[in-house]
C-alpha cells in the first residue's frame, strides 16, 4: 500500500487538471478548431469530451485507486484477481508514453520558456511575417540554446517530482494552476476588448455544420483524447494517490468542465488578435510561435500581452510534465527506490533521448531513418516520436483501457470506486459508453491514425 496521497481533494483536482490542460489545449486546440471550421467543430469536440471523456476519466481515475500502486503494478494486482495478463499492457504503455512524450513535450516548452523573455524584451515589436518566421527558425537553428532551453524546462521538473507528492506535486500545482487561469481570463478579456470580437464570437459560438466534414469528426474525436490526456498514464497514477472517499464521477466531471473552460477561453483569448490583424486561424502548428507574434509586435500592450501569453503557454507546459514523469518514478518508488535518486535518474533518460528531439530541428533535420515503412515516411526522429507517442500509443493505450472498463472490470469494482448500483441509470450509462461507444470511436481514431484518414 503506497503511503503517498493528496492532503485534499481539491489538491488532486488541481494536479489533475493540469495533467490534462497543458499545450494540447493552448498550442493544438486553436489551429486544430480553426482547421475545422470553429464553432461547429467545437461542439462536437466538447460532445466527445463529455460522452467519452468522462467515462473514460472516471475508468483511469478507478483503476488507479482501486490498485493503489503504480500503473505497471496496478494492472498486475488486478491480473493477479483473475484477468487476463493482456491487460498487463495498459500499465506498460503508461509508464512508457509519458517518459517518452516527455522528451519531446519539453522541447516544445522550452520554446515557449524562451518566448517569454524574447517577448518581454520586444523582440517582437514591428515585425512582420518574415521577420516572426526568422526569429522562430533562428530559435530552432541554435543547438546550444535550444538545449539549455530544454534542459532548463525538464531539470524543473525534475526538482518537484523528486520532492514527492506533497512537497513538489501539490505545492507546485497549487501555485501554477489558479495563476494560469488568472491570465487566461486577463488575457481573454483583454483580447476581445481590443481585438475583433465580433469576428471571434461569430466564429467560435456560430456553428456552421457545412464544414462539418467526417474528417472534422474524428480529429475532434482524437483531439478530445489528446486534451483530456487520455490514455497518458497520469490519471491512473494519480487515482492511486485519491482516498477512498472521493467521488470519482464528480471529480471526471469537474476535470473535464475546466478543461474544456481552458480550450475555450485559449480560443477567446487568440482568434480576436487573429482576426484584428488579419491572420488565418487554420495557419496550423506554428499559429502560436511564429504567426501570433506578429500580432504582438503590432497590436496596444503587446510586450505585455505576447509575455503573459507565453508564461501562460509555459504554466501548462510544466502542469502536464510533472504529470508525465511521475508515473514511471512512482513505479521504481513502488520498488522501493529513492524517489529523488529515481527522479533524476528518470529525467536523464528523458533528456538523454530528448537530445536528438532537440537536434531534429537543426543537425538532424533531414535524417528520415524510417522512410521505409509509410507509417513513418518523411519523419525526423522529432516526427517519429510525435507520431509514435500521440498517434500510436495514446490511441491503443485509451482503447485498451476502455475495453477493460466496459468489458473486464467486475460490476463490484465499478459499484465500489463509482458509488453507482449495478443497474441504476448511471451505472447503466457508464458502462454503455465504455463498452460500445468508447471501444468503437477510438478504434475509428487508432485506425485512422495509423492507416491514414479515409475522409482527408
């Protein structure tokens, strides 16, 4: 029995939600809905989010509580019940993504590390689109800076996972997480104050089901397992920090409701200034770091807005990675290990393999070394990885963890962790929608991420 747990129920909800808010939601979501259409796009995504998300939440978030360990040992306490050992693999894949997410994810936040100062010291001021895609590459083309960015972001991480579960989860969540929605709403406000408005109202609250196409569909499928951070591993190891006595339905559900709260008001707080300054919100993934600064360098308080824009991108960054690295320490700490020895230990593995993400963008940019198999065809080893940990595992990983929730987790185990009556509506619900509608959705998502959307 692990002796870690949360001092209070709104310190789990905290690191929780900030598992699940992170870049996905303020990098991803933006150029993901603008892709797609806004708000039509947006209601299907926020549908996913509640009809699936939840449940599926609610599963993790059991899981966890009910073995009480880390993700490899929890599955292989409920094996050891009776089930069978292909179940072993949830617990596998979810020390597996998050070590591996994070050796990329921290490249792309020290990106956004590094904005904060190149905005704050106006290096954005007046310039132009060639200008804004000349700082972004200079970012990229420098090795040694982009290291020590990278290797500033995942050393911080570090530090608090290995202060433990009190000491450095909690305290670190309970700082990062209320300032990140304070600057948010700022930061919205301020933009539908100065931006157009107009225009981004009508284009995230106007639904136009026309552009709603069947490969809008299942993006905003994939994209709500991607922002709910689904499949990750965190929320298991995190249920199984939870008490007994904390409901696990309610608590999906307020994850999933800040969540979306989070996408939304990124949208609220980006397609005003994209508007104003007449950029396009389908510009893709370099809408944050090389589109939107030029609208900082332009728009009234854009060093201040352009700074806290990129602290903000930077608080949910650091949210999700210490979500990332605690499930594979918890795992050695169940071992009985040294947290802070496995801390370190663990985040040099992460920065041993984040190196080469880190030159994919500069020496190694060419190097395709998969091109042979189509999957991979075209990819760096940045691609390969991205595409592998976001694309391949999270998908299997989230269908896996659905398939065991609707179709081998006892009707004791559900009753026991949900507090819902085998029978009731809401036990009825739950268990519908993990054992068809979860299994048959994301099967569509892990199809069509690893053989290609059939509707591009």
């Amino acid at each position: 029995m692990r002796k870690a747990t949360w001092t209070s129920r709104s310190a789990f909800l905290m690191a929780a939600i900030g598992c699940a808010v992170g870049l996905g939601n303020l990098w991803r979501f933006p150029y993901i809905a603008g892709q797609n259409g806004g708000s039509a796009f947006i209601m299907v995504y926020l549908g996913f989010v509640f009809l699936l998300g939840v449940p599926l939440i609610m599963s993790e978030l059991a899981i966890g509580r009910e073995g009480k360990l880390s993700a490899v040992e929890t599955m292989r306490r409920l094996v050891s019940r009776g089930h069978n050992p292909i179940w072993m693999y949830i617990g596998w894949i979810s020390i597996l993504v998050p070590i591996l997410g994070l050796s990329y994810y921290c490249v792309i936040a020290g990106w956004s590390l590094e904005y904060v100062f190149k905005a704050a010291m106006g290096t954005f001021t007046g310039v132009d689109a060639a200008g804004s895609g000349a700082i972004f590459q200079s970012s990229q083309d420098n090795v040694i800076g982009s290291l020590i960015w990278f290797s500033l972001f995942l050393f911080a991480t570090v530090t608090v996972i290995s202060m433990g579960v009190k000491n450095g989860l909690e305290k670190a969540v309970k700082i990062m997480l209320p300032a990140l929605f304070v600057i948010l709403i700022f930061l919205a406000i301020y933009a539908m104050s100065t931006g157009d408005s107009a225009a981004a109202i009508d284009f995230l609250l106007n639904p136009d089901f026309s552009k709603l196409t069947p490969r809008a569909i299942l993006e905003a499928l994939g994209q709500a397992l991607f922002s709910l951070a689904i499949g990750v591993g965190g929320l298991i190891t995190y249920g199984a920090y939870l008490p007994d006595d904390v409901s696990l339905p309610k608590s999906a559900g307020l994850i999933a409701i800040a969540d979306s709260i989070v996408a939304l008001l990124a949208g609220f707080a980006i397609f005003p200034i994209v508007f104003e300054y007449g950029l396009q919100p389908s510009e893709g993934p370099g809408l944050i770091f090389a589109t939107l600064p030029i609208a900082f360098g332009q728009m009234p308080g854009g060093i201040l807005f352009g700074t806290l824009f990129f602290v903000l991108l930077s608080f949910a960054a650091f949210s999700s990675t210490v979500g990332m690295l605690e499930p594979l320490v918890a795992w050695f700490v169940d071992k009985g290990k040294s947290r802070v020895k496995m801390a370190w230990g663990s985040g040099m593995i992460a920065w041993s393999i984040g190196i080469f993400m880190v030159l994919s963008f500069n020496v190694l940019v060419t190097f395709e070394p998969l091109n042979f198999i189509p999957l991979y065809e075209g990819k760096n080893l940045f691609g390969i990885m991205d595409y592998t940990v976001a694309n391949v595992l999270i998908p299997v990983n989230a269908l896996m963890i659905g398939l065991f929730a609707g179709w081998a987790m006892t009707n004791e185990m559900a009753e026991k962790q949900f507090g819902f009556l085998h029978g009731s509506k809401e036990f009825t619900l739950w268990r519908i929608s993990t054992k068809y509608i979860a299994t048959v959705a994301i099967s569509i998502v892990v199809y069509m991420m690893m053989f290609g959307n059939p509707f591009a």
